[in-house]
C-alpha cells in the first residue's frame, strides 16, 4: 500500500513542452494587459504608454529568454558502456546508438546506459 516506487521514466520531453507553453502563455498575458493598458487606461495620455510599452516588451522579450534558456543543451561526452568508444552528444538525446558498436544506448542524467533490447 505505501510502497512508492521510484520510476526512472525520462521526463524531459514533458517538461519541454510544459515550460514552452507556460512561457509563451506568459508572454501573451504580458503582451494581452500592455496592450489593454495602453489602449483604455491611457486614452491619449502617456500614463497608458508608460506602464503598457513596458508590458508590451516584457511580453515579447521574457519567452525568448525562458525558452532559449529551455533549449540550452549541455554537450555530453562520456564513453560507451559496451565497447568504450567515446560519444557525443547533447543531454536532450534520450537514446542513441553507438556509432561503434551499434549498441542502443539510453542517456539519463548526462550518463550512458545500455538499452535492453
Ligand atoms: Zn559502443
């Protein structure tokens, strides 16, 4: 019953495609309330400009901040555990096969395991 087992499923595509769309849902929100500040509470003054143009930017500029910063991959090179060949490749690779041995490799944690096949 309270027996938690800890699976080691790579979570790393869901999370990708979560902070994608969180970001740009963040960026629209942004992008949403500069453009209705500066539209209604301005009404032809600066006050509207002032306090949307900010919002407007932040909007455009903080989802390619979070998502360039989603996509930064870490290069891994670590050998192979079957044949000790050395392999690279990024951290978002979840699985590959050893250009030496032909060998499925799965990568977890910037480390090289072999698949069973
Ligand atoms: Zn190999």
């Amino acid at each position: 019953m309270g027996e938690e087992t800890e699976t080691a499923k790579p979570r790393r595509t869901f999370d990708s495609a979560y902070g994608f769309s969180f970001s740009i849902a963040v960026g629209l929100v942004l992008f949403i309330a500069g453009l209705i500040i500066s539209l209604t509470v301005g009404q032809g003054t600066s006050i509207g400009l002032i306090f949307g143009i900010p919002l407007l930017a932040a909007g455009l500029i903080i989802p390619v901040f979070m998502v360039r910063d989603l996509f930064k991959t870490n290069e891994v090179s670590e050998p192979c555990p079957n044949c000790g060949a050395t392999i690279r490749t990024s951290d978002a690779t979840l699985q590959l096969r050893c250009p030496d041995c032909h060998k499925v490799i799965n990568v977890r944690e910037s480390r090289f395991y072999i698949a069973e096949e």
